[in-house]
C-alpha cells in the first residue's frame, strides 16, 4: 500500500535497508551479543544453525554449478537460505507450538547461530558476492568485511561484554534496534512484486525447497541417527524449517543481490511457512 503513495519515492527501500544496517542491526548486535550464556545442555541447538548454514551453503553452490546461475543470484541464496527468521518468527512460533518453556532454546539457536552467522557468513558472503568483481580479491574481500557495520558492533560487542551497559545506553539500543523488523518489512515490500520471469521462479522454487523442507529434514535426520532426542532437540530441528530471515533480505537487496529474488523468498518464503511448520511440528511430536 505504501509503495503506491506518491510521496514515497522508488529509492525508498534503499533508504530503509541503509538505516537498517548503520542503525538498527548493529543496534541490536551491541545489545543482544552481550547477554549470551552457553550451558552444555544447549549445545544442540547452538551448533545446530551453523551445520544447517554449511548444508544449505554447499547444497546452493552446487546447484549454482549445475544451473549456471549468475553472481547476484547465487550471492542472494548464499545470504538468504542458510540464515533463518528464527527471531521475529521463530521465537513466536516456537512459543506457539512448544510452549514459554522452550523460548530459551531458540534464543540460543537465535543468538549462537542464526545472529552471529549473519554479522561473520553473512559479512563474507556480501564482500564475495555484493560487488561486480568476479574475484574480488582477498585485500578488498577483508575490507568489506572489517568495515561492515554489523560485523564491527560484533566485535565491539564481544569487547564489551564484561562491561555493564548504562541506563541510558540500554534505552537508547533497544528504540534503534526495535526499528528493524518494521522498516525491513516495509523495505522488502517496496520490492516484492508477484510479477516474476520464469528463471526467478525456479530459483524462488528452489530456495525455498531447500529452506522449508530440505534443511529441518536433514536435521531431523543427523538428530536421528546420532540418537538426540528431547524438546531442546524437537526446537532446534523446528528453528531450523523457519522462512529466510528479514534482516539477510535487507542485506541483499542493499548489495543488489537479485532483489526481486531476494524479496519474493522473504515475502512468500514466510507465507508459506504457515503451512510447512504445522507439518514439521507433527513430524516431531
């Protein structure tokens, strides 16, 4: 609706996506970083994100071979398909399906996988990929990653971590952080458009095959034959079906990224999801 008032111009979703990734995410970086505790009970699902991000990563450059896809477009499902909406859906739907007590469990597989993955894998991914160099070189690929602001509040994050944040600071973090789903929302929608050529269409098939079905299958199946079982192992394989993450949508459209790709798996990816995860959670219980 927004995007057919005149006021709004057509750069508006490019000007959202900077704010995002100046302001709000490494808002959310410096807040959310420091409160993270690790225990042995939740090793599941803190490893759990990055074998699913290894998966996905080989299974989309694989396929990126075979089918001959171009740069922006296997940039866009090197971003977008290994990292997850495990917060602004997954938390919710886990609270939904599973109940308060398993929250927790996917606020790790949030913080420890999906979060860090996308300020370290999702930096990498942007320096390799975010550029018209076919092989960027390995000096201009550490710029790209050491100035990205996200992965700069990581490391600030981390430095401060022993430290208390004042009052003030804490205020201040969580007003710029809590812009972040409803300007990324509104961004994506400025370029989600259901008019899609026929090549996108597959590749929009594709990666939501691999998001949606192929990877929670593939973690049920390692969780299988390893043995693990247990609600905190039912959350992980569950966090692990969630609709590619908004805040990665954002990241891509930025670079240039395939945006129409880009727009239609976080617009249609998270529609779909609320048909595949009552599935998912039946195969589970």
């Amino acid at each position: 609706m927004i995007k057919r008032l005149p006021n709004f111009p057509d750069d508006t979703g490019t000007a959202l996506n900077l704010f995002v990734i100046y302001i709000s995410l490494p808002a959310l970086v410096l807040l959310k970083i420091p409160e993270l505790t690790f225990s042995r009970e939740l090793l599941v699902p803190a490893i759990m994100p990055w074998i699913m991000l290894l998966l996905s990563s080989a299974l989309v450059l694989l396929l990126s071979k075979t089918l001959r896809w171009d740069r922006p477009t296997t940039g866009c499902l090197l971003l977008i398909i290994p990292l997850g909406n495990t917060s602004f859906l997954g938390i919710p739907m886990v609270q939904a399906f599973f109940g308060e007590g398993a929250v927790p469990y996917a606020l790790v597989y949030d913080q420890l996988g999906t979060f860090l993955g996308l300020a370290t894998y999702g930096s990498l991914i942007l320096a390799l990929y975010g550029t018209e160099e076919s092989k960027p070189s390995i000096q201009s690929t550490i710029k790209k990653i050491i100035t990205f602001p996200p992965f700069i509040a990581l490391i600030l994050a981390f430095a401060l971590k022993s430290f208390a944040y004042p009052a003030t600071m804490i205020t201040l973090l969580k007003t710029m952080s809590a812009t972040l789903i409803p300007l990324v929302m509104v961004a994506v929608g400025f370029q989600l458009t259901l008019k899609l050529s026929k090549d996108v269409v597959s590749q929009l098939s594709i990666g939501l095959g691999i998001k949606l079905i192929i990877a929670p299958l593939a973690a049920l199946f390692l969780c299988n034959i390893f043995g693990l079982q247990g609600e905190v192992v039912q959350v992980s394989v569950f966090e692990a079906g969630m609709p590619p993450m908004v805040s990665a949508g954002a990241l891509a459209i930025l670079a240039n990224l395939s945006p129409a790709l880009t727009a239609a798996l976080v617009g249609i990816g998270i529609l779909l999801s609320f048909a595949t995860l009552p599935v998912l959670y039946q195969l589970l219980i």
